[in-house]
C-alpha cells in the first residue's frame, strides 16, 4: 500500500487526505530505522560512456514519478520529461491499477534529451545522484511495492551495456554504503500517466508530499550539479507557472 497522500485526477489536483497525511507522518519517523535513505551526492562520471545522435529518450524508474520528472525537468538539455507507467500491459497503464502493486508496472519518466548536450550516460549520473536511493528494493520512501522499485528500461542495447557498466562501476568503488538495487529491464514499452499526474511538482511546489518528499532533490542536484540545472522547468504543459 502506498504512503502517499490519495491522489485524485477529478479536478486535476491531487488532494491528502487526513488518513493520508496521518500514514506519512508514520512513514517519516521510522525512516531513521530499517529505511534510511541514501543521502545525495555527486557521484563520479561514467567510465563508459554513449555514442549518440539526434534526439534521445531515456526511460527511468526511482519511487513517485512526480520528483523523477522535477529533477529532470530542470537538467539542461531535456526537452522533455513525462510521468507514466513502465514493465507492465497497456491494459494495465492507469493508476488505480498500478497503485495495487500487481500490474508489472513502475512509476516512471520518460526524458526526451539532446545527446549534444547532456548524454545518457550523463543522465544515469544525475538521476543515481539525487533522483533517488538506489538501494532500496521494491520501495522509495515513504513508499512500497514493486511500483516503486528502482528501474532502468534502456531503449536499445547500447543503452543497456551503458547502465550496466556504470552500476558496476558505482558498486566497485562502494559509492553507497549497500549494494545498488537497480533493476535493468529491456523491452518495456512506456505508457505516459494521466495528465493530473504531469507537472505535478513544478505546479504544486507546496503538496505536503512534495515538500518533505521531492523538493530536497531538487535542492541536491541545484546544490551539487548547478552546471546542469536550468533555472525554470522544461514542462509537458507548456510554459512553466508564473
């Protein structure tokens, strides 16, 4: 069951309830316990690096869509990052479906990059950075289930052997205290979620969840990638907010 607050798309907002806020608020003091996160970091360039031209995407997984897509958001070079749904069946590509933990799906992000900018490679940096704490299985806090889990879904095989590489690379240096849990799963097609989920962080920057969940990543990657971040959002809406 997820540790978020009910999400609603009926009136395009999604609202926390009070059994809601009252599950995160016990989520948020056992996470000194047997669920601390990884805090951020700078982690070092990648070895192997990609070959590539023209516009690319990259598919990635690391708990709730919504602070995936803010990180990447504000990276120079991304024309796009989508929320959606990555591992499962279309039939299964809604969220009340993927919510249950049962679909094969992930929350994930599609980001639509300009290699001549930033590469793949660069990406897999920043999002093992400050996207998320690869190291915990089937979970991201405050949330758990297989929805969450940390995964990669590589467009093509030298996406793969690129991914590949760099957690190896990552693990034998012990770049984290525990052994990188990230999944590397080809063949997935991507399904974008439903527009309430878009933009979600860029519009509602205040969200209780947001706040004590997604904003300090943001802060991470202005904090230790500034030459990568881009002031204001690159939005699947459009312009960002005023």
């Amino acid at each position: 069951m997820s540790l978020k607050p009910e999400r609603s798309g009926r009136s395009g907002v999604a609202l926390a309830t009070v059994a809601g806020l009252a599950l995160m608020a016990g989520a948020f003091s056992l996470r000194g316990l047997a669920h601390a996160e990884e805090p951020g970091r700078r982690l070092p360039e990648a070895a192997v690096t990609a070959k590539e031209a023209g516009l690319r995407t990259a598919t990635l997984a690391g708990g709730c869509f919504w602070g995936v897509q803010g990180v990447f958001q504000h990276v120079r070079g991304v024309r796009q990052a989508v929320s959606g749904y990555a591992g499962g069946d279309a039939a299964d590509a809604r969220y009340s479906a993927v919510s249950t933990g049962g679909t094969g799906h992930a929350e994930a992000v599609r980001v639509t990059y300009d290699p001549a900018v930033i590469r793949y490679d660069e990406l897999l940096r920043i999002f093992f950075s400050v996207a998320l704490d690869p190291t915990q299985v089937n979970r991201q806090d405050p949330d758990s289930g297989p929805q969450y889990r940390s995964a990669i879904f590589p467009a093509d095989t030298e996406q793969a052997a690129v991914a590949k590489a760099y957690i190896a690379q990552l693990d034998a240096v012990h770049a984290y205290a525990r052994p990188i849990a990230t999944r590397i799963e080809p063949g997935a097609t991507f399904y974008p979620a439903e527009g309430y989920h878009q933009d979600f962080m860029a519009s509602h920057p205040n969200h209780p969840y947001i706040a004590a969940n997604d904003a300090p990543k943001l802060r991470d990657l202005q904090a230790l990638f500034p030459e990568r971040t881009t002031p204001e959002p690159t939005l699947v809406g459009g312009r960002p907010p005023a």
